[in-house]
C-alpha cells in the first residue's frame, strides 16, 4: 500500500502567504511571501524521489529513508516580538532537524525596518536567531556550524518563514576572504550578529561532485555596505564577491566551471525599477543559458542596500 503522504513533486510558489502545507496529490506546495517581479517566473519545481512530508509543529517536513537529506518549510503568524518569534521558530528548526546537519536557510522577515523598541526588526530577529543557536550549540565557537542563509524582507502581514534544508552528511561551510564572517560583525550592526556562514557544499553519497548553496550575497565589503544609491555599483561589488567565492571553490568566475544539472538564482530587488538595468548586467556577467532565474521584491537586511543575490548549483551526474 502506498503511504498517502508519499510525494514525487516539491513546488514552490511566490508571493503567497498560505499556511503550509499545500498538499494536493503527490506534490506539496511551500509558500514564500515574496512577488515575482516576472509573473512568468511565480513557480520553481523540483522533483524527487521515495520522499514523505509530515507536519510538524509549524509547517511541514519532507524527507525519505533513503534520502540524504530533509527539508521543509517552517511558519511563525504570530504578531508578538520578532525576537521571540525568530527564537521560538528557531527552537522548532534544530528540534525538527536534530541529528543533521543545517545546510540552508531560507528566511523571510516581516517588519525587517519596522522599529521594535529602539531597534531595526532585523537586529530583533538576529538577536532570536542567535539565542536560539546559542542554547543548541552553546557559548562556544561556531565556525563550521553555521550554514549558507538568507535573510530578506517580507510584507508586514506575511508570517515569519524559514525554508531549510538540512542533511545527515556533515557539509562545509565557506567563508568569503572580502568580507568578515557575519557572525563576527561588530555591534555597530546590532547586539547580535547575523549567524550564516558564505556559502555551504555538500557531496551526497556516491556523487562525484558537491552540491553548492551561495549565500544571499550583497554590496558588503569586510562589515561595511558598499554603494550607498548606486544600484549598478552595489551591484558590481555583489558581482566581485561572488566571483571570489566560485574562485575559491575551484570553480573559475562566476561558478562557469564545472558541470551543472541545475543553476538556480535568486535576485532579490528592493526598487522592481531597478529590474531592466540589473537583469541586463547579470546577463553580462552572471547568467548563461539554462539557468533557472527568480527576480524577486524584497527589503534587504540593511535599508541602504538595494540588492542581493544567491545560487544553489547542483551537480549533473556522473557519465
């Protein structure tokens, strides 16, 4: 008997708020709060095998007894404190992934500029996030820990989310040699630093090669934001340090080494005025044909930052 819960398809889909899960059939829907700046682009798919999803206490898990890793999607419709929010929903993360290893992290932010007290919503949800890891790993250091995130705004009346992906496998977390360790940022960014590594690789059993995941990456050099009102010049320097990251892995500029199943990039915008003028310089720059690309609105996690963008690149197989 097939188990009713059995899934071949994962889909996720922008600019929804829904709670999670979606389940219809064999495939379950995960939502993220943001809009597709390209209605054409409001879906990305991703297929799979011998997988089940379970809910859980704030969403829902997908993950199979043969399969290397789990991941699901975690939902936070409170209107209390971010800080509690991003604590208690990080609390049900490690619960919920407890003997594995995170890998990614996805989280999107309600308020992320809105004032909680005398604080930016994000140095609250970085203060939760950062509690949270504190009582699972302790005071001690974390380099190696902490995974490849992003974390970017998402409407006020949205649910705080978080989409991870997590692995029994132990990964390696990458930092990049331009910019500190965000964990290691000064408080002049908050009490509390932001905990995400760079980037993160994984190589599954059997596979040759990893599966990378690059970081929500933006205009910062060392700690400091870079570009202030520049849209292009911010992005040039996000440009510079994702090159820095794929040379260091081996991988040439701009990840065109090595051979890809899949290229996927997220581009978070926050003026969609902007769309013409970036997409065109990352076309340049960045994107090469069959690449699956989602330009998406959002607030990045400094007001004066104006974009962001990530990869998650996973390796074709072996001949």
């Amino acid at each position: 008997m097939i188990p009713e819960n059995l899934i071949d398809e994962v889909e996720v889909v922008f600019g929804h708020t829904f709670r999670c899960p979606a389940v219809d059939g064999s495939k379950v829907t995960l939502p993220i709060p943001l809009a597709p700046l390209e209605p054409s682009e409001a879906t990305l798919v991703f297929r799979c095998r011998e997988m089940r999803w379970e809910p859980c206490d704030a969403g829902c898990v997908v993950s199979g007894p043969k399969s290397p890793i789990l991941f699901g999607c975690l939902q936070d419709w409170d209107r209390g404190s971010l800080r509690d929010r991003s604590r208690n929903l990080y609390r049900r993360l490690l619960r919920e992934t407890s003997g594995n290893h995170l890998v990614r992290l996805w989280n999107y932010i309600p308020g992320i500029h809105k004032t909680e007290g005398e604080r930016p919503g994000y140095w609250s949800f970085n203060e939760g996030r950062y509690a949270a890891f504190q009582e699972y790993y302790g005071t001690g250091a974390w380099d190696g820990l902490l995974p490849a995130a992003t974390g970017v705004g998402a409407p006020e009346d949205a649910p705080l989310t978080i989409l991870f992906c997590a692995a029994r496998r132990r990964p390696e977390h990458l930092e990049n040699p331009r910019q500190m360790s965000a964990y290691r940022y000064p408080e002049e960014h908050g009490p509390r630093p932001p905990c995400f590594a760079r980037a993160t690789r994984l190589t599954l059993p059997g596979a040759n090669d990893p599966l990378i995941w690059v970081a929500g990456t933006s205009s910062i050099m060392g700690h400091s934001s870079v570009g202030s009102g520049d849209v292009m010049h911010q992005l040039d320097t996000t440009l510079r340090n994702l090159d820095e990251l794929s040379r260091l892995m081996g991988l040439g500029s701009c990840f065109l080494g090595g051979r890809w199943a899949r290229r996927v990039f997220f581009v978070y915008l926050r003026h969609p005025r902007d769309l013409e003028q970036v997409r065109a310089r990352l076309r340049e720059r960045l994107f090469r044909e069959g690449d699956e690309v989602r330009f998406l609105s959002a607030q990045i996690c400094r007001p004066e930052l104006e974009v962001e963008i990530e990869a998650s690149l996973v390796p074709a197989r072996s001949p």
